[in-house]
C-alpha cells in the first residue's frame, strides 16, 4: 500500500469514525469501486487528461447519483479536485484494512481444487477465528493446480496444506538424499 493510498483512506476513515458512520461509507465507497472494476470504461473517462475537473465532476454526479451518503459524494470530488482518482483502488484497499481492523475482522482467501461445502467453510472459518483473535471473512477460490488439500491466506500469512506443496517438499527432500 502507497503512502498515498493510506494517507487519503485515513482522512475518509477520520471522517467516518468523526460521523459514526464507517459502515454506511464503506458500503458506499465498495459500490463506487466495484462499478469502476465492473465498467473500465467509466475508470478510463475518469483518468483522461484531456477532461478537465468539472467535467469528471459532473460525470461522477451523474453516475453515482444513487450514492446516498454525502461524504462518499464529497470524497470523490476531494479526489478528482487533488488529481487522485488515479489512486481510488489503493486508497480504498487501504480503507477497507481500516474498516476491517475496525470491526475486528481479517480477509481470508482460501484456494482449493474443488469449492468448500458449508460444514468445511464454517469448521476453517472458526478455527482461523480462534488463530487470529478475530472475525474471518473466507473467500474460497477455485485453484485446480493444487490437486489437493488447500492454501489458505491470511493477511501475509500462508498455511499450504495443498497436496501440491507436500509433493515438492517430498521432491526436495528425495533430491538432498545422498546416493552411495
């Protein structure tokens, strides 16, 4: 995360803990950054030098009219007006860290060959609580190079259970062997 990113996330994160009110802007800002991933033209538009502030402006009003709180409507002008639109996906990458330090909870992505069932999400979910004192939000990706097992991340944490992994370290071990 760029020293911008976490300086821009911070003023709207101030904001959002001064006005009681983190939950409604982050879900906002989520559905500002989710259009703009969903519609590359729209994130193109807003980074083309050859418009000018008031005109991305205007587009921005119109596009995200249904954007119900002020501060999120405010912040996206602050960062068209500071030449910082570039920047939006780190800023709020930055953000929702704040937001989910927050409320205590930690992202969890976990990768397996086939999609977890509910019993298995929920059984990793509360162990990966336990482990980090927290809330675990789990996303589960589908990675059918693993053959096996699964590679759970956690913040810049790795457990690689993945039958993959254990095949290496087996190769590795057979080849610092000595033959006699």
């Amino acid at each position: 995360m760029s020293l911008i990113g976490r300086k821009y996330a911070q003023a709207l994160f101030t904001v959002a803990i001064e006005k009681n009110q983190v939950e409604e802007i982050f879900s906002d800002f989520t559905m500002v950054i989710d259009l703009l991933r969903s519609e590359k033209d729209l994130m193109n538009l807003m980074l083309t030098p050859s418009l000018n502030s008031e005109e991305k402006k205007g587009i921005l009003s119109r596009v995200f009219k249904s954007i119900s709180n002020k501060y999120v409507k405010n912040y996206l002008m602050i960062l068209v007006d500071k030449s910082r639109f570039e920047n939006i996906m780190e800023i709020y990458d930055a953000f929702r860290a704040m937001t989910n330090e927050h409320n205590n909870l930690v992202e969890a992505h976990v990768l397996t060959v086939v999609p977890l069932d509910e019993e298995t999400r929920a059984s990793l979910e509360n162990k990966l609580a336990k482990r980090f004192n927290k809330k675990v939000v789990l996303e589960n990706i589908i990675d059918e190079s693993l053959l096996g097992g699964a590679v759970v991340y956690v913040g810049d944490q790795v457990i690689d259970g993945s039958i993959k992994n254990q095949l290496s370290q087996m190769k590795t071990q057979m080849n610092s062997l000595r033959l006699h």
